[in-house]
C-alpha cells in the first residue's frame, strides 16, 4: 500500500471527496480518520443487506474500519477468528463472507457516495450529533449508517414521536383516524413517523404536514429514487420539512423483504408504534412486532368488526396487549404516561358534533342526505359514523343512520 492509499486500497484524495459530498451540512471537514471511518459506515451500508446481523457484530467487535479493511484484504474465516477472539460470531464468518464479497467493489461503493451527493443525500454515522440514538437498541441489527435527504437535525424530533401506519389500501374511516391523530399529536409536540407507503403511511405525513408538524419517512429502498412514485411530490414536501432517511444507497430498489427489514427502524425511531388500521397481513403488524420486542408502547385503533380492513388492529388489542387508540390524548399516554385527570366523557370532534347535529333519534337518514346537511363529503361522514357507532352513539337501520336513544349502546341495539 502506498502513501496515496488508504487501508482499502483506494486513492486517499477519492476517499476524501467521496466523504466530504455527502457530510451533513453542519459538520466541520474531517481529518483523515475520521475521513476513513465515514467512509467505512458508508460502505457498510452497501455490503450486507439491511439488518445483518453478522455485520452488525463484526463491526461492534472491530469497527468498522478493521472489518472493512480485512474483507478487502481477503481474510480467511481463521483469521477472522482470531481477530475477533470471539467463537460465537467467528462461526457466522464463512456465511457472512459468502454473502459480502460479491458486493466488493470498490467503484460499486464509490458510486453510493457519488449518486448520494447528486441527489442531495448526507450520510449520517453514529459520530454525528444528530444521529439517532434510539437505532443503536436494534443492537447488531442497527445499520451502520443512513443515508439522509433533507433535514438530519429534524431526526431530533423522534425522541417525542409517535409511528402512525397502517394498510396501503385504507378506507375513509382510517384516514380519517389518522388525520386526527396526527394533527392532535403535532399540536402536543409531537413528531410524526412513518413509511412514506400509499394509505395510511401517506396521510399521516400530509396530515403532520398541513398541521405544522415534523415528519419522517423511512423509505425501503435508495433516495435516489422515491417510491412509490406517486408519492414523489410527497416525498418530496417530507424532505423540505423534516426528512426522508433510508439505510440502503442509491440504486438499491425496495424489496418486499427490504420493507419488513425497513419497519424494524421506524419502530425503534419512534417513540410509540399506532397501527391505525390494518388487515390480517398487512406490513404494519410487522412494525408492531418490532416495537414490542423493543419494549417500545403499542397501540391499535379499533374498527368495525365487519371491516376486513381491522382484523390485523383487533389482533393486536385481542392478542398482544396493543393499547386502544381512540384519539390523540391516547397517543400521548401511550408515550408518556397517562394524565393525573381523566378528560370529561362526551367530547366530541368538530366533525362528529356536525353529523350528530344532523341526526335525528326518530328518523333515519342516509350518508348522502347527512353529507348535504353536514357540508361534508360521504366518505369522511362514513368514517364519522363508523366512529360514532363504536362509541354507541348512532344507529344503522335499513333505510339510514340515526341517532341512538338515551340508555346508551344496549338500548340502541334493542331498537
């Protein structure tokens, strides 16, 4: 190795400028150490896929310069061993090796700084002030680095946070819980974290957006491209407000098991996981799954117990202890424990006070006369009627929707 190269066998002055295009913007040029150790946790974020756990504990054993610098090198598994002095994760070596090495290229590794660096990306380690260190619980399965768009500092936010997701295909009634939830937490200084996905990913990042929020999405795949596509603009106004972040490169597409690899950071990110509503397979459960191992609170909106669209929620009610969600104080006490004084029965959302005023005990009225008397559109006084159902406060005949009589659920259902 010559004096111009680093450990890795690369030109030192490419090393350097590959780093400094993709230094958050509040960090000071770094000497050559620190030079070589961002380089490292970038290149580690090429090499395995996301989660690897053997990554993840060769390079706490021996940085990530080290274990770099011996993979380049072309170490045999022994000597591995020996500078690890640790046979539990020396046996996960050969494996390991077999599953890193075709990635090895050191143009490949140059390239995810390159293609950052065009698409506005900072490269986040652990050395940062901003990085989040609610990451570091995921243990040998915290990534190595992130790759960033838009605002690192906004991942401050996330130590009061709140993961709101849910099914891609959601209905009015989950977008609509969402929205309220969102727009309630934001108002208590609360962020907003979630996945960037189509549904109810997608309405809690505008619903934050639109209320003043912080909001961060955690994307499957590289941020040189977002995806979906159809949440580019989306995506885009996430970035200008808080951030996106993602640990895989650019050029890395979202696969279905970079998404579930993908939720295990947005539950230890925030600081509370709420499914809002999800089906018996939907992603999101895989989220919930991540938190509760994390020990992170959980909590699921109930839905109709007709809606295909609620079985993954009430699984998680019924099942695992998910605590019910019904309105933005929830999500508060979920996080931070609940209030000294429990809030007044009865209240009512601005929405829910315009279709109940619009209601009668006596006669039935159907979605589409309540939307002309509401001003509302039919799907969110569908929503609105779910949710008033649930609390027993309206009734479904065969010709429309009326109020329930006075005694509550009971009477209502002997009507």
């Amino acid at each position: 190795m010559t004096h111009s190269q680093t450990p890795f066998r690369l030109d030192r002055a490419r090393v350097r400028e590959a780093v400094v295009s993709t230094l958050p913007t509040a960090s000071s040029p770094p000497d050559d150490e620190a030079v070589l150790a961002r380089f490292a946790a970038g290149a580690w974020t090429v090499l395995p896929e996301p989660g690897d756990a053997a990554a993840g504990l060769v390079r706490e054993r021996l940085g990530d310069v080290r274990a770099l610098t011996l993979l380049v090198d072309g170490a045999e598994p022994a000597a591995w061993a020996r500078a690890l002095d640790d046979p539990e994760v020396a046996r996960l070596v050969p494996d390991a090796l077999a599953r890193w090495r075709p990635r090895l290229d050191a143009e490949r590794i140059l390239a995810a700084f390159s293609q950052g660096a065009t698409h506005r990306q900072s490269l986040l380690t652990r050395h940062d002030a901003e990085w989040p260190g609610a990451l570091d619980d995921l243990g040998p399965h915290a990534p190595s680095a992130l790759w960033v768009r838009g605002d690192p500092a906004a991942l401050d936010t996330c130590g009061r946070s709140a993961a709101l997701v849910g099914s891609r295909a959601s209905s009015g009634y989950g977008e609509l819980v969402t929205s309220q939830l969102a727009g309630g937490i934001v108002g208590r200084g609360f962020a907003v974290v979630s996945g960037g996905a189509y549904g109810i990913d997608g309405t809690a990042h505008r619903a934050t957006i639109a209320s003043g929020g912080t909001t961060v999405a955690v994307l499957a795949g590289g941020l040189d491209r977002f995806y979906p596509a159809g949440h580019d603009e989306l995506l885009q106004r996430v970035a200008g407000t808080g951030c996106v972040i993602a640990e895989a490169p650019s050029g890395v597409p979202p696969t279905r098991w970079r998404f579930l690899a993908r939720n295990r950071l947005i539950a230890a990110l925030a600081s509370a996981t709420v499914v809002v509503e999800a089906g018996q397979r939907s992603g999101s459960i895989n989220t919930a799954g991540h938190a509760a191992a994390l020990g992170r609170p959980l909590g699921a909106v109930p839905g109709p117990v007709t809606s295909g669209s609620s079985t993954g929620c009430h699984r998680l009610l019924r099942d695992y202890g998910a605590a019910v969600i019904e309105r933005a104080e929830h999500v508060v006490e979920l996080i931070d424990g609940p209030a000294r004084e429990s809030p007044p029965l009865g209240g009512e959302t601005h929405d829910e006070v315009r279709v109940l005023d619009a209601l009668s005990t006596r006669a039935a009225r159907t979605v589409d006369d309540l939307a002309s008397r509401t001003g509302m559109a039919p799907r969110d006084v569908r929503a609105v009627l779910a949710l008033l159902e649930l609390g027993g406060r309206v009734v479904e005949r065969a010709s429309g929707w009326s109020r329930a009589p006075r005694g509550g659920t009971a009477a209502s259902l002997g009507a």
